[in-house]
C-alpha cells in the first residue's frame, strides 16, 4: 500500500486484522474503480514518439559537410519545463508518529493523517528509501534535458512533510507535471506490477484530461520499459481514484506511481538493487519527457 500524497500506506509492522483490512481496501480499490473512468481514460501517447518523416525537403548542396547530428539537434522539447517530484514517505517518520499522525486535510471534505511510514521488503529494504533514490535518478535524467526538476523534501532523513504541504508544493511552482513516486506493499501472493494512480473524478481542470494524458504517457513508457503492469488494481495499470490527498489537492498535472509491490520477491530485488532503480526511473523520466514535449 502507498500514500505519501494520499496516506495510503501503512505502517510496516501490521496486525492480521490491519492486513485484512488492508487487502479488502486493495481489493475494493481494484474492483471499485467507477465505470465513468473509462471516459477519461487516458489515450495511449504513441503518437508523440513516432518520429518525423524521413522524407525531409531538399537535400543540401552536395558541396556543403554532411550535418553533425549532435550539433543540428533542436533543443529538447522539455526545456525549461518545471517538474516537482514527490518521494513517498520519509526516513524519520516512523520515530515521528505524533507529527506524521496529526490530520491534515485531504480534499473532498475529508482528513488525512500528515504522512506515514510506507512499506518495505521483506528484507527490509524501506519504501522511503526507494522513492527518494528513484526520484533523484528522474531528476538527473530530466535535469539533462533542460527540464527544471524540484523536489518536495531535501533528503531522505526528515519528517514529512504533510500530504496537504507536498501538494502544496507542486501548485506553488506552478509545475507542468507532478509525479509522486511509490511502491506498494501487497502482502497477497503473486500481486505485482506498477499501476499509476490519477484523480477521478477530477475536482479541477488540471486533474481532468492534463493528468489523465501524463497518466498515460508514464504508463506508455513504463510498459515499453518492459516492467509489467499490475495484475491486482487498476485497469491496464491506471487507477482512477478520489482518496488522495496530494492529487486531490493538486491543481497541476498530477499522477502517482506505484513502482512495484515491494512484497512480491522479484519485484522486492529489483527495487532493492540500483540497475533496478535506475530501469523504473528511467521510465518514468522517459513518460514525463513524453508528456511534456
Ligand atoms: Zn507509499
């Protein structure tokens, strides 16, 4: 389970009535998902990848150097776009809990508890850790891009910051795209796979066609990434959901990634090792490059 921006994650220590409670949700989230998601379902974005025509206008004057291919290239579409990432959960929560369980407000009238503490492997590789060194390895790959990368918290080893605040955060940098990074921590066997989670129904007009594109777009590259989409939630690895609160509060571009499930032991030693980490960030970088070109 996950939820930096929604709270969705539980504490990694669980009892069996917490866990089937858990399961339940997971199930009900699957199985829940309203119909009237298939109108926004977002549009694969293959389009944006097919190359131009290969049949370019005049050839130049046979005197002339054939182009560098380096030195020709237009600038990156993304230049000077802003992306914010937002690194589920954090390394001092679970020794803050008066802090990360204070509510805060979660969109739609309702609360949340400020952060929680994620999942972690069977190992005890942290879903904390996961998401922060994925998301420094999208920013290394925009940033290289021309694209403009913040991030909603400095390291690894604060508290927080609220889901409400990471919101908070995207809209205040009036970002083009904001990606939430987690993994999930489904205890049933076999469950595995990524799934990315959207606002729906959308409370503003960035969370309606913009998020559901950006949805799609990640979901495109990560599938042609070759990482698997889930087999347990969402439809075809999106998840319209109405229960998290940073996307319910967003009013930017706005998904949320669930990785991988950290309990499932392929998946468990792909995001514990650094080329794992390094194929879904480059995945992801490669949705959001998609997206915002
Ligand atoms: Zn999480």
């Amino acid at each position: 389970m996950s939820g930096t921006l929604g709270g969705v994650h539980r504490a990694s220590l669980m009892t069996p009535l917490a866990l089937a409670l858990a399961v339940t949700a997971l199930v009900a989230c699957g199985n829940g998902e309203p119909a009237a998601t298939s109108g926004t379902t977002p549009a694969t974005s293959t389009e944006a990848t097919t190359p131009p025509e290969s049949s370019t206008p005049a050839a130049p004057p046979s005197s002339a150097p054939p182009p560098s291919s380096a030195s020709e290239q237009p600038p990156p579409p993304a230049k000077g776009k802003v992306v914010v990432l937002d690194p589920g959960h954090n390394g001092g929560n679970s020794k803050n809990p008066a802090v990360i369980n204070k509510p805060v407000p979660a969109g739609r009238g309702k609360g949340k508890p400020c952060n929680t503490t994620g999942t972690q492997t069977n190992a005890g590789y942290t879903e904390h850790a996961f998401t922060w060194d994925v998301a420094n390895r999208v920013r290394n790959a925009l940033t290289a891009k021309g694209v403009r990368v913040e991030l909603t918290r400095p390291n690894d080893t604060g508290v927080g910051p609220c889901v409400n605040e990471r919101a908070e955060i995207g809209n205040r940098a009036n970002a083009d795209a904001v990606v939430s990074i987690h993994s999930d921590g489904s205890t049933t066997a076999g469950h595995h796979g990524f799934h990315i989670i959207y606002s729906n129904p959308p409370l503003n007009p960035a969370q309606g066609t913009p998020s559901a594109k950006l949805a799609g777009a990640v979901r495109d590259a990560m599938r042609d990434g070759g990482i698997p989409l889930s087999n347990y939630t969402g439809k075809a690895g999106l998840n319209g959901r109405d229960d998290i609160a940073g996307l319910n509060l967003s009013t930017r571009p706005a998904i949320m990634v669930e990785c991988a499930n950290m309990r499932d032991a392929t998946e468990a030693a792909l995001a514990a090792s650094p080329e794992g980490r390094q194929k879904y960030a480059s995945a992801i970088a490669e949705g959001l490059l998609r997206y915002l070109a």
